[in-house]
C-alpha cells in the first residue's frame, strides 16, 4: 500500500491562500477538515491527515520539516523505478 501524500495542484493559489491565512488568524483553517475545504480547488489533502499545525518561523529561526520516516523509505523504494518525478513548474 502506498501512503497518500499531500498533493499540490496549484502552486501560486496554494501559496497566497496559505499567506491570506497566516494574515488573518480568523481565516487560517483550524483543522485538516477547514483546510480541505478552503483549499479544494488548490491542493489534495488525504484523510489520513488529522491533524493541522501550521508554525510560522522568524527571521532568526530556521525551520526545517522533516517527512515521517516510513514516508522517506517508501519514497527511496519508489523513485528509482518512476520516469518522471513530479516537481512544480515555477
């Protein structure tokens, strides 16, 4: 079985959407189920997502997120037979 990944369908929309809610708390989705609906047209967000944190980092913080191992491992499976790997256009 594969694990479902977070899929981005538009880059630009997924971006200034995420940045309209970081600028309005009242805006930002509360939980994977407000970020699907804010988001439908933007991005796939499986629903083995239950959880949201969104962590804003500041001028002197570096924040580097790291994928779930068994995510890494899949991929390191994956990959080497793909032709192609999907990265966004920009």
């Amino acid at each position: 079985m594969t694990i479902s990944r977070v899929t981005i369908l538009d880059y630009v929309g997924f971006g200034k959407r995420s940045l309209n809610g970081r600028n309005s708390l009242a805006a930002a989705p509360k939980n994977p189920k407000e970020m699907r609906a804010q988001c439908k047209d933007l991005a796939f967000i499986p629903e083995r997502i239950t959880d949201l944190e969104m962590v804003e980092s500041t001028l002197d913080k570096l924040v580097i997120k790291l994928p779930p191992k068994e995510m890494i491992e899949e991929s390191e499976r994956i990959i080497p037979g793909l032709a192609s790997y999907p990265l966004p256009t920009y």
